[in-house]
C-alpha cells in the first residue's frame, strides 16, 4: 500500500528550564493512503500538539514529517501555506468558518486562494454529498453547528488534499449531529479513498476508525 | 474580484462605522494636505499676479534702443512677447512743492504696454490716442498740484539736459546742479485717467519728474523696448539675457563676475550702448518657485508642517488598521491555516487601504481645494478695504494640478505607512492561533496588580477597570496619545495665537492715534484757528497736540538704569544712545491742554500741584542685540528721595568735535509712572511730561512746531476733512490706522490659520480616539457579558466603564497638558525673549477647555459603546463562539 505520511522521531517541547513541558516526545509512525486513522489520548497527552504538526500549523522541536514524500517542515512559510492549502485539509472543533462568507464561499475558499477556479459541477456534488445543496447562499451564523461543521469538511475535501485532519470534529455537536460527521467523514474515506486522521476523545467514535493510535504523554503507547 | 478581495469589502462594509471614521481621518489628513499646497501654490501664483499687476509683465527693459537693436531685441528666440515706450520729454511743473520733483515726464506706451507696464489706473481709462494722457496720483498727493480728469495740460515738453548731455528719469534732480529744458516743443494733452504711480523701472524713487503717460502706436528711433521671455528664457536666463544683449555667454558670465579687462569694458560700453534694467523679482519667481528666496523658505515651512499632518495622520490612520487587524486576528489566522500566504495576507491588508484610499484621497482632495478656496475668499474680504481701491483681489485660487498629484501621493504614502505595520503584523499571524482561542491578550499575572489603594476607593468595578487599563496599555496607548497630542497642539497653538494678539496690541498700544498731523507753525497760516477747527471735527475722539525734545541728561545720584533695561541692552556694544550709553537720557515732552489734563486725571493728580512740575513716563523701547529687536523695558530704577530731577542738556562742540554737558534746569518730580498720556510713542528713555507752558518755557530752542494725534474710527473720513482745512498749506498726514488694521486683519488671518489647523488635527484624533474606543468595547463584549453574568449590575458596569474613562482620560490629561504647556513656553522663548514685558501668558483657558473637552468627549463616546453593549443578550454573547 501507498505509504502517504511518515511522521518520524516529531517531538515538541514548549516553555524553558523549569516551565518545560514536553508535549511530544519523539513519536513515529506511518499512514497509508485512503487509511481513516483515530488520534486517542487524555487531555495534555499531545495529540492535538501532533495533528497541529502533521498540518503544518506549527513547527516541532525536531523530528520530520514527510506526506506524499514531502518533508513539510524542510518548506519555507509561503511554500507550507501552498502545500497546506492542496494537500491538507483541516476540521476544527469550532469550524472556523468566515462569519462574513456563506456556505459556498467558506467551501471554494483555498481554491479561491490559489487563484484558480472551482469547478460547479465538483462543487455542486459536493454540497450534494454534504447535503448543503439548499444552505449555499446561507451565511454561517444562519446554519446549526453540524451544517456549520459539514461546511467545514467542505472546505477540508474541495481540493481533495492528499489527507485530511480533523481536531474533534464532533466535539461541539450533540449526538445526531455527530453520527452525521462521522457518516460523511466515513463516505469521503470510503468514496474518494480520502486518508483521514481525527482527533477524538470518544471512544465509540474511534472504534468506527480502520486503525486507533493512543497517545499517553506525548508517546504513542498503542497502534504504532 | 478574487475571494480575498471581496471578504476584504465585506469586512468594510460590515464595520461600516468604522470604515466610515476611518474614510473621514484620510479625507481630513489628504484635505489637509491638499489646502497646505493648494493656498501656497495659490499665494505663489497670487504673488507673481501681484507682480504682474502692479509692477509689469515683462522680464527685461533695454531703454532707449535704436532701430536695428529693437527689431532684433524684439525677434530674439528667448523673447514671448514685448511692448514699448517713447519718451516724449520733461516739462516744468511750477506749482510743484516737492523741490527734488520739478518736472512731469511725459511718456507714451504702446497699447499692450498700457496694459502690461504695471501701471494701475485708479479712476477714467487709459489713454487711446497721442493726445491723451494719464497722470499718477502722486502729482495730487505729493506735489500738491491739482489736475482733474477732464482738464486739458498745456505743455513745453523737452529734453533734460546736464552740461549739455542728455539725462533721463534715473538721474537724480539736484538744485545745486544747473539743468535745462532743450528742444522744446509745445504739447496739448487731455487728461483721461489717473493712475498710480508707476513701478521704480518706470519712475525711479528719486525721478526729478511726475510720470505722464499717453498713447503710442509706433516705435520712435530710441524707443524702450520691455521683453517678456518664453520658458525656455526663464529657464536659462541668463543665455536669454547675453543673447539679448548680443554679447558672448561666456563675456555675459565674466561680466556678472566683475572680470572684464579693461579692453573688454571698453568694448562692451560700445557694443551695448543702452541701458538695461531687469524685473528681477519677477524674473526669479517665474524662473523657479525655490529658486526665490521667500518661496524657498515658506516651502520649507509647507514641508515641515505637512510632514506634521502626515505623522500625525499615519499615527492615527494607522491605529485603525491596527483594530481591524487585532479584530480578525482569528480571521487571519484561518485564512493561514488554509493556505493563505504571507504575501496574499499582506495584499488583503494594503487592499483594504487601497479601497479606504479610493473613497478617501478624492473625496480629501476636493474638501482640500474647496477649504481653500474659503480660505482665499475670506482673506480677500479681510484684505478687501487695503486694495479696495484697485478692484483686485490680494489671492486668486490656483489649482495647481501638481500640488493636487504630489496630495495624492502624499495621501498614498500615508494611507501606506498607516498600513505596513499592520499588514506585517498580519502575515505574522501563525495558522495556529486561529485554532488557539486568542493571541491578543497575554497577561503575566504581576503586570496586572492593582494598587489596594484603587480598589478601597473605587471598588471592585475600579480595580477591574485599572487591571483593564493595564492589560490593555497598547490599545489604549493610541486612545492616550491621540488625546496627547490634540491637547498639546491645542494649548500651544492657541496660547501662540493669545501672545501674537498680546505682542501686536503692545506694538500699537504706543500709538493710541490713528491719525497724525504735522506741521512748523509758521508754514501754517491761521495755524490756531485751523488747529481748533480740526480737534472739533466730528469724528474726533481724543486728540493730543504734542511736542517734544530730546538730548536732556538726568545727573541725580539715585537714578540708575533698572534690571530690566541692563538685561535688555547688557550685551549691546552700541546701546541704543546716541551718546555714549552712560548718560541717563531724557526726552521733555508736551502733550497739548486737552490731553494733559486727561492724564493727570487717570493719574489722580491735581493740576495745581503739577503745575512747572514733570511726571516720568518711566519707559522705554532699547535694541536687545540677543533678540535682534527692539524691546520695550522699565528704563529707570528711581530712588524714594529723589524729589527734583537735576537735568543738564547735551551739547556738541563744532571746534573740537567733542559732546559735553551743560546744566539745564531742575524740575521737581510727582510721580513716576507706565502709565502714559495720549498721543506720547515710546522711545529710547524716559520722557519727562511736562504742562505746556513749562515746556514752551524751558525749550527754547526748537522750531516752533506742532504734532496734532487724532483717535478717530473713521480716519480716512477724517483725513479728507482735515486736508481740505489745511488746503494750500504745508504740513504731512499719516493715517495710521491703515497699518493698525492691516496688522489686525493679518493676527485674524493667521489666526484662521492656525485655528484651521488646529481644528483639523484634532479631528483627525478624535476620529482616532472614537475608533479605538469604540472597538475596544465591542472587542470586550464577551468580557463585560461575563460580569454581568456573574451578577454585575447595570450601575455597577456603568460605573466601572465611567471609572475607566476617567483613569486614562486622566492619564492623558497628566501627560497631555505639561507637555502643551511646555511647548508653548518654548514658542514663547522663540518669539519673544526673557526681557519682553510681554509676560508668559498662562494658557488657563485652553486648558479648562482641554480638561472639559476631554472628559466629554470620552464619555460620549463611551456612553454610545455602552447603550449598543447594553443592548445586547449576555448568553447570546457568550455562546456566540464563531469569530
């Protein structure tokens, strides 16, 4: 199988001397494409510190992330954000939609960024998929939180990055709305042989997932 | 329009409030700069009008040129265009009382010449054909001689010759030398016009004739020939000149460098057998607007008071990138974790200026010219009544389409500066914090503790709104320092304004006249019925008829030169007497009946016990070699004993060259006073006022001669009257009131000025300070609804919202204010010095306006944030979790 991330020997530490906290430490493993991949752990075991890595929001200690053979960290900032934008799409707990832009602009919005143009026809099956198709033209505040989160993933599939991480995707949703995510979630792995990696404290939820790694104080203790 | 873009219009659109104060700030910064370069360009052009008008469109005048020299003066390529003057010749004004002016002096200008000669017709029209005539004013007002228009002139015209060589208009008449009228022809002329006297080129300063001027249509064989050049000439004048003297350029250069050789001046005289004179002034104004001496250093003056607005606009312009950036740090960072570069973020920020400066430089553009088209209007009313005369307005507005594209481009740097360090900042912004809650607020724990102090007196609302006030310095640094700076330009500015008010009104308060008569009693015939008719003119308010005689020494012991006196002369070599410096001088002065007794009554004196009696005026006005002015101080330090003044009078020794003293009088002293009668100017010493008998009796020795000081409102009503009383006497008039009321109209001016400019700066901040305000508390929204769901009452939230307003309104004030202050005492130092009894002039009142001002201002404002976030649900604010 297609090996798509290699994380190798990632450790961050934050803070100095006394203050240092280390959030992870030296943590390898490998996904491989169109794998649907659950990051378990306690509260401060790091895997929200590994997800912010892999998607090249933040930069580690040391340690090497490679995806689709890249070692992102080796890019400089404008080339990680171009990277980012076609192969990374990221789900956050909060969605972190544009307030001030509807449902189809958050959605074209890193097509947008690399001034290109979106295809309709790709963006109407999509919303379709999402089941958004009505709630186009709908600005963000005027959506409940799981068709504010599904227009997250929207955003995350549009360019059908190389993987997609989801930080606690349905953390803030009640239990409907989380069986929702998870079922499109699982579609796009299923359909588009997306790979996935997503953060979850919830057990049930993980169990849905091909593989599980748990983490336990910044190091994997299972599913390496 | 890409996405970027469009969210960028979104985002402006939605904080519309902002967007709006933000547009007024550029549109006020760029009308600011706009008006600064639109009125000097204006007074630049204004000026060469001026020129044009009353002293002559044209460059260079070759006098008296032959044929072959005029046409090719007048076909040179340097040349624009030119016009001409014959002279017709001299003839004796009899009736003339100015000695040193005997003559008129016939001279016919071509039509364009009439027009272009910078002669300014007062009253008829020019003259249209060789039979008529224009005379200047002067010949009325300065020879005394009537000529109405209308009236024909009969005249002997002819050449003014000297020993036989002919002489024109800039030699000058001297009795002493024998001239005479050759060749004389005999003219008539009708008078059609009157105009004023011509410009010096025309008729020199001391012409020996009152310049005539009639038609001409054809060049004589020695005809003046007035050129006007093309750009290129102005441009390289001095090419344009040896061309048109049809020397070498490079004999031109050594000429201008006095390096001719004897045989090279001999030739020259030969070559160039005409004179030349030069419209210099004119010349070096269209030649290159720096290149002018004035224009250069006003343009400096332009240059650092624009650099102040752009500073001050940048600063302020800037803050509200800052806000919206510190609002959309979350948006930013978004955009960045989905791939937005560095690059595109900072486009998006210089795009949200390029779209605030497409409203917002137009839009100050036009405000700018049409401020200063107001601006131009209004000085021309003040000015009206000085050129009333002319039908001419002093300024003409200009718009100077390079001043209007170096606004623009000021307006861009500016709208560029503001927003560089928030675009930097936003590119910084890590994809990261978008996925963190906040990067704003980072708080180490010892920086925010508050004084106990503040929490027992203002309780727990105050302490937190001091913890606020800590928390938050930087964003309210630019609410503090906008307040500083509309207050520190506020007080010094306006405490300027109150010193030039103080400063022009002590420059007058020595002339408390406006109309001043002069005249030897015996040049007067029925001088005493002549002076009473004119002090009971209506009209007159007060009236003084003084004398007065210096060269008086005081020889008393216990008279020394005060404090002030030796500070104000201490380092003057030439101390401001005549004398030597160490005689303590004194001026004898009357002032008339009328006055004197005015005076002793505001003195409280009785006449019978002045009477042969002096009162000291103990004042003066001394050059102060620091200042490099004249500066008026207490001259005398005056012991309690001395009782009578010993006064000896200086004399000066024709045989042996030498000054001596020689005892005078004494005169017994009542009172030493500043206070001064009507009609007495400052001068160099004391002056001792004396009643007029005592004064006719001890000064024997000087023309009997009378100065009659007249206050009156309508001066130039008055001045009529009093010329027709003395009609056919000799005596002088000066109006003063004239000067007074340009210097009033100039402080008013200056004052609109300055206001204008004040007014304008601290719009500037307060939009500022209503951004950062308003932001702020929309930026704490979620805060405030957390006090209040932990039980904060409304007047418990009110009351802590006022606590801050008061804390920084305070702090700004305590910084604001010392420095305001401060600057105004140096202004202070810098226009007038230590010795100036002008004191410094506490500026109370702008600053109980600042304070005032202050306080409401913030609270409004506050109080507009606090009724929208009182509006609001507390749950609903809370749980509004989306950025």
């Amino acid at each position: 199988m297609e090996e798509i991330l290699k994380v190798d020997k990632l450790t961050k530490i934050y803070g100095k001397d006394n203050n240092k906290v280390v959030a992870l430490d030296k943590v390898s493993f490998t996904v491989n494409k169109g794998e649907f991949v659950a990051i378990i752990g306690a509260s401060g075991s790091g895997k929200s510190t590994l997800l912010h890595l892999i998607g090249g929001v933040d930069r580690p200690t040391s340690g090497k992330v490679f995806i689709e053979g890249e070692d992102i960290f080796k890019l400089s900032d404008d080339n990680l954000a171009i990277f980012r934008r076609r192969q990374v799409g990221l789900i956050y707990q909060f969605y972190n939609l544009l307030p001030i832009l509807n449902v189809e602009e958050n959605i074209k919005l890193p097509v947008e960024l690399d001034g290109k143009k979106v295809d309709e026809k790709d963006l109407t099956e999509l919303l379709k998929t999402l089941g958004l198709e009505s709630r186009r033209k709908h600005l963000p505040n005027e959506l409940s939180g799981g068709q504010q989160q599904r227009t997250s993933i929207g955003r995350a599939m549009i360019n059908h990055p190389a993987i997609i991480l989801a930080d606690e995707p349905t953390g803030n949703l009640d239990s409907k709305a989380s069986d929702e995510i998870m079922e499109l979630l699982k579609l796009s792995n299923k359909k588009y042989n997306q790979t996935i990696i997503m953060i979850t404290h919830n057990l049930e939820l993980a169990s849905q997932a091909d593989r599980i790694i748990k983490l336990e104080d910044g190091r994997i203790v299972e599913g390496e | 329009m890409n996405l970027l873009h469009r969210l960028t219009k979104k985002n402006l659109e939605l904080n519309r409030k902002r967007t709006i104060v933000t547009i007024i700030g550029i549109i006020l910064s760029v009308a600011l700069i706009t008006a600064v370069s639109t009125v000097f360009m204006s007074g630049y052009k204004s000026i060469v009008q001026f020129e044009k008008v009353f002293y002559g469109d044209y460059h260079m005048v070759f006098e008296k040129v032959d044929e072959d020299n005029f046409n090719r003066i007048k076909n040179n390529r340097y040349v624009e265009h030119y016009f001409y003057s014959n002279e017709i010749g001299y003839s004796k004004l009899e009736e003339g009382k100015n000695d040193y002016k005997p003559y008129l002096y016939v001279l016919a200008f071509n039509k364009d010449g009439l027009d272009k000669a910078g002669l300014v017709l007062l009253d008829g029209r020019y003259p249209e054909n060789e039979n008529e005539v224009v005379i200047s004013s002067h010949i009325k007002t300065d020879a005394r001689v009537k000529y109405n228009i209308g009236d024909t002139l009969e005249l002997d015209v002819g050449k003014r010759t000297i020993d036989g060589v002919q002489v024109g208009q800039h030699i000058m008449y001297d009795t002493e030398v024998g001239e005479e009228l050759v060749d004389i022809t005999h003219k008539t002329y009708k008078i059609v016009g009157l105009i004023e006297r011509p410009s010096n080129v025309v008729e020199d300063f001391s012409a020996p004739g009152y310049s005539v001027i009639t038609y001409t249509d054809h060049p004589s064989e020695k005809s003046s020939i007035y050129v006007r050049f093309n750009k290129d000439g102005l441009k390289h004048s001095k090419k344009a000149i040896s061309s048109l003297m049809n020397i070498d350029y490079s004999l031109y250069l050594k000429m201008n460098d006095d390096d001719l050789t004897e045989e090279e001046q001999a030739q020259m005289v030969q070559d160039v057998n005409y004179d030349i004179n030069a419209n210099e002034y004119l010349m070096t104004l269209e030649g290159g607007l720096f290149d002018n001496k004035m224009f250069e250093s006003l343009g400096k003056i332009v240059a650092v008071v624009i650099g102040i607005i752009i500073v001050t606009s940048v600063f302020c312009i800037k803050n509200s990138f800052d806000i919206s950036i510190a609002e959309k740090t979350r948006q930013y960072g978004m955009l960045a974790s989905v791939g937005a570069t560095k690059k595109q973020i900072r486009k998006n920020v210089f795009y949200e200026a390029f779209r605030l400066g497409l409203v917002g430089i137009p839009c100050g553009i036009l405000l700018g010219l049409f401020a200063s088209w107001i601006l131009i209007i209004i000085t021309n009313l003040i000015f009206k009544n000085f050129l009333s005369v002319y039908d001419y307005n002093f300024l003409i507005f200009s718009i100077s389409i390079p001043a209007i594209l170096v606004s623009i481009a000021l307006g861009i740097v500016t709208l560029f500066l503001s927003s560089l360090r928030s675009a930097r900042k936003a590119s910084k912004i890590a994809p990261i914090t978008a996925i963190r809650n906040s990067e704003e607020i980072k708080i180490k724990a010892n920086k925010v503790k508050s004084p106990k102090i503040i929490k027992k007196i203002f309780g727990v609302g105050g302490e937190i709104s001091y913890k606020n006030l800590k928390r938050s310095k930087k964003k309210y640094r630019t609410t503090v320092i906008s307040i500083i700076v509309s207050i520190a330009i506020f007080i010094s500015l306006s405490s300027l304004m109150t010193l030039l008010y103080k400063t022009i009104k002590q420059e007058y308060s020595g002339k408390d006249y406006t109309l001043a008569v002069n005249y030897r009693l015996e040049k007067i015939e029925n001088e005493k019925q002549k002076r009473e008719q004119i002090i009971n003119l209506d009209g007159v308010k007060d009236y003084a008829i003084t004398n007065a005689m210096g060269g008086y020494v005081i020889e008393n012991e216990g008279v020394n030169f005060s404090e002030e006196y030796t500070k104000a002369t201490d380092d003057n070599v030439n101390r401001y007497n005549e004398y030597g410096g160490e005689y303590k001088d004194l001026i004898l002065a009357r002032v008339g009946d009328h006055a004197y007794k005015n005076y002793l009554k505001k003195l409280g004196l009785k006449e019978e016990d002045v009477k042969g009696k002096g009162i000291l005026w103990n004042y003066a006005q001394v050059y102060s070699a620091k200042k490099a002015d004249m500066v008026k101080v207490e001259c005398y330090n005056i012991n309690k004993n001395v009782k009578t003044l010993h006064l000896s009078k200086l004399q000066y020794d024709e045989e042996k060259h030498e000054e001596y003293v020689e005892k005078f009088a004494d005169i017994d002293l009542v009172e030493v006073t500043q206070d001064k009668p009507f009609g007495v100017t400052v001068n160099g010493s004391a002056t001792l006022i004396l009643d007029d008998e005592t004064y006719n009796k001890l000064v024997t020795d000087q023309v009997p001669y009378n100065e009659i000081l007249i206050d009156a409102d309508n001066a130039d009503d008055l001045q009529d009257q009093i010329e027709k009383i003395l009609d056919g006497d000799d005596f002088s008039i000066t109006n003063i009131l004239e000067d007074v009321r340009m210097m009033r109209a100039l402080v008013l001016l200056i004052g609109i000025f300055l206001y204008g400019f004040i007014t304008v700066i601290i719009l500037i901040g307060i939009t500022n300070i209503f951004n950062t305000i308003t932001t702020n508390m929309e930026l704490r929204q979620k805060e405030f609804a957390m006090l209040k769901s932990v039980g904060m009452t409304k007047k418990e939230f009110n009351r802590m919202v006022r606590l801050e307003t008061f804390f920084y309104g305070t702090k700004a004030l305590l910084i604001g204010l010392p420095i305001g202050i401060a600057l105004s005492i140096l202004l202070y130092y810098l226009l007038t010095n230590a010795t100036s009894l002008v004191n410094y002039p506490i500026p109370y009142v702008p600053v109980l306006i600042s304070i005032v001002a202050v306080f409401v201002l913030i609270t409004c404002i506050m109080k507009y944030s606090i009724s929208k976030i009182n509006k609001q649900n507390i749950i609903e604010t809370i749980r509004n979790e989306n950025i």
